[in-house]
C-alpha cells in the first residue's frame, strides 16, 4: 500500500518551525480523513493538524516538547484503499523498534511471564489487644483521637502515660505510626515542560534575565471610587457591571501622556526605545493552560462600559482558546491582577519588551486616620515594576502618585 508523508505546512506567517504540544495519534493508529493528529504551538498560537487521507499512522516526528521545521515530516500514513486493510492494520501487532546500527545484533524478544500465584501464609502475629493495656480515660481519649493503638505503646510496668504516649509519638515514625488524618503519600510526578507552559517559562526567565526590575508599591483609598462604581452599577439598565479592572485603566490611559516612558517597548538588540502614542493594554489571564496575556487595542479611545465589554470578552477568548493570534500579541504595557487573591504587595515581572507592568492588589477595609477621626476606608496597594535602563525610580514614583490622585478624587477621571 501506499505511503503519504504529511509535511509540516506554513501555519503562520513568518513562522519558521512549531512545538509538538500533543499528539491525538500514536504508531499503528487507524486514522480517517479529517481527523487531528496533532496539536502544534507557534509564538502565537495554538494550531490543531488533521490528516488528509485515511490509512494507518507508520511513523510520527518525535514526542511532545519537540521542534518541528516547517516543511518536515510530521506524520507518515500507509494509505488504504478498503474497509479490509483497515480492519487488518487493527489486528494486534508485535511493534519492533528498528536499530539503525548495521553491526548490532538481531532484536531479541523477550515475553512478560506472569509468575503463579502464592498461596498466603497461615502465620499470624499475636500482638496484645488495646482493651487490655491500662491507661487513664485521658490516655485512652488522646490515643483514640490520634488514631494510635495504645497496644503499640511501650510503657514500664503495662501502665500507659502521658509520657509513654509523647515518645510514641516522637519516635513513632519507626514504628510506622501515621496519624489519623493523615493523607496518603503521593507519589513523585514528573511533568513535562511543554507548550505554553515552556513559552511562559522562557519568557518569564529572559525577562529577569535581560531587565533590571524594580518595584513600587503605594496605599491608595478607592473609598470614594468604589461607591461611584457602586452608583454606576446600579444605574447600568442593560450595561454591563463594572469591576474596578475598567477604573483602573481608565485612570492608567488618563495619566500616560504626562509619562511616556512607562508606555514604551525597549528593543535592547537595536538600543531603540519605542514610545507609543496608542495604549495596548495587554491583561494577564490565568488559564488552564497557564499565564496568557490578551490585548486590548487603543484602549485609550474606550469609556468605562466598553473597556468593561472588551476585558470579559478578551478573558472568555483567551480561557477557551478560542483567542485569535493577534488579540495575543503587541501590548505596550500590562496590566496583572490576582483579584481577591491579589495579597498585600506583588512584585510583577514585566512583559518584555515592555517596561512596566502594574499589579493592583487586593481591596482591604482598615480603620484611618481621616483628619483628627478615625473612618473605616477601603484601601488597596497598587504595585509596578519597571525597567530601569528604560524608567527612573522618580518617573515612576510620580506615575503611580498620579494614578493615586486620580482613583481617590475619581471625579478627575471623567474630567477634561
């Protein structure tokens, strides 16, 4: 029967090879037309191939984590041409694995034996019951909440204490004592580093590698901004409810223009910084996949209600991985944000080539010193790293003292 090689074809402009993320098939699979055989990872996406003829998978270009070239063998196929040369390439086979060493010796097959079964044995260890060691009700008590047997409890004299007890439990681990709530020991798992948790690997570790980060981190009173977000969102009508995600940015859009350093791409090859005029505000997302970052394009051009629309429709797209390659790619700053988990400070690592990365934290209501009372606010820390070849502490620590001004006076942000 024939053979048909499946190459690697062009699935991305500019693209020069993919990663093998996962294989759908294996060697000796019966495949049909149409059906995936693999999912394949570029710098920008995730791409599935299917095949396109029917017949039985001979060979396959490696294993998951590998590089294929563009234009490579990704797949053999032994082309069949009836229902019974399918039926026949299902039948069990004996795989052998080709030595490509001419001298080495012929294959040698070795058969699983299953050994007979062993009968079990009859002895049986007589140990003392615990209802027959002495003990204080006290003893007894502890014993049984720790799940310990007191019959395995050496005490002078057969008389169970405190004490006895306290040694079994420090030595005890001799012994094979575990306690009671105790979950079983998992065994070691080794994980591949593959796909987009290799990309966010790689990229995170050129990040530190290649940019001297530093971090600021300054208390802001969202008091006054969440009861204006609170007003919003029950006069919305048919709007969607807003989180303070779309205040943030908007804050961030309104104070960039006094400091375009912070919305900047640093190509350090080139020694070129590039200072944008438009805000890509790339949003970290967790995924089950891992980190992603979608875009949200001109985000300076947005009001609250459509940055609000376009961060739930870029966060849906991108958790199911249905994100397109460019709603993936060309912010000029991130955003990162762990909500409710978000901690009191966060020392983000910057998006590289960007220079700046901002991290609300989470909201926390304290009591403060409101001129000579005492108020309950709500405050949240907002941190930012930045590249410092690129940003001067001072630039930064004025930016983020803007964005205070703004998000506690929220007023401003709706200000010309």
């Amino acid at each position: 029967m024939p053979k048909f090689t499946f190459n690697l074809p062009d699935i991305g402009e500019g693209i020069a090879e993919a990663e093998i993320v996962a294989w759908h098939v294996t060697v000796g699979d019966n495949v049909t037309e149409d059906q995936p055989l693999a999912d394949m990872m570029t710098d920008k996406a995730t791409v599935e191939m299917e095949s396109p003829v029917s017949g039985v998978v001979t060979k396959v270009a490696g294993e998951a984590g590998d590089v294929i070239a563009i234009g490579a063998m990704l797949v053999e196929i032994e082309v069949v041409d009836d229902a019974s040369h399918v039926m026949a390439a299902a039948e069990p086979m004996l795989a052998v694995v080709e030595n490509e060493n001419p001298h080495a010796p012929e294959p040698v097959v070795v058969a699983e034996v299953t050994p007979p079964p062993v009968a079990p044995t009859a002895v049986q260890c007589a140990a003392p019951s615990a209802d027959k060691v002495t003990a204080s009700p006290a003893v007894r008590q502890r014993a049984n909440d720790l799940g310990v047997d007191l019959a395995d409890v050496k005490a002078a004299g057969g008389h169970v204490r405190h004490a006895d007890l306290d040694a079994f439990l420090t030595y005890g681990s001799q012994m094979g004592y575990r306690p009671a709530y105790a979950n079983a020991r998992r065994a070691d798992e080794v994980v591949k580093v593959i796909g987009m948790r290799r990309r966010i690997a790689d990229n995170m570790a050129a990040s530190k590698r290649h940019i001297p980060h530093f971090t600021y981190v300054e208390e802001i009173d969202v008091t006054a901004i969440e009861a204006m977000r609170a007003d919003l969102n029950a006069n919305r009508g048919a709007k969607p409810k807003l989180t303070m995600l779309p205040m943030l940015i908007v804050a961030i859009c309104k104070a960039i223009p006094q400091f375009p350093m912070i919305n900047a791409r640093f190509d350090d090859e080139a020694g070129v910084v590039t200072r944008h005029g438009a805000i890509h505000l790339g949003m970290a997302t967790q995924t089950e996949s891992g980190l992603m970052v979608p875009v949200i394009r001109d985000a300076q051009d947005r009001n609250i209600w459509q940055l609000a629309t376009e961060i739930a429709r870029l966060a849906d797209a991108a958790r199911s991985g249905s994100a397109k390659s460019e709603e993936l790619s060309g912010s000029t700053l991130t955003i990162t944000s762990l909500g409710p988990l978000g901690g009191i400070a966060t020392t983000p690592v910057i998006n590289r080539p960007e220079v700046a990365i901002i991290g609300p934290n989470k909201i926390v209501e304290r009591p403060m010193f409101v001129g000579d009372t005492i108020e309950a606010r709500k405050l949240m820390n907002l941190s930012m790293s930045c590249d410092h070849r690129v940003v001067d502490g001072w630039d930064a620590a004025n930016y983020v003292q803007t964005l205070k001004k703004l998000m506690e006076t929220p007023v401003l942000l709706f200000a010309d």
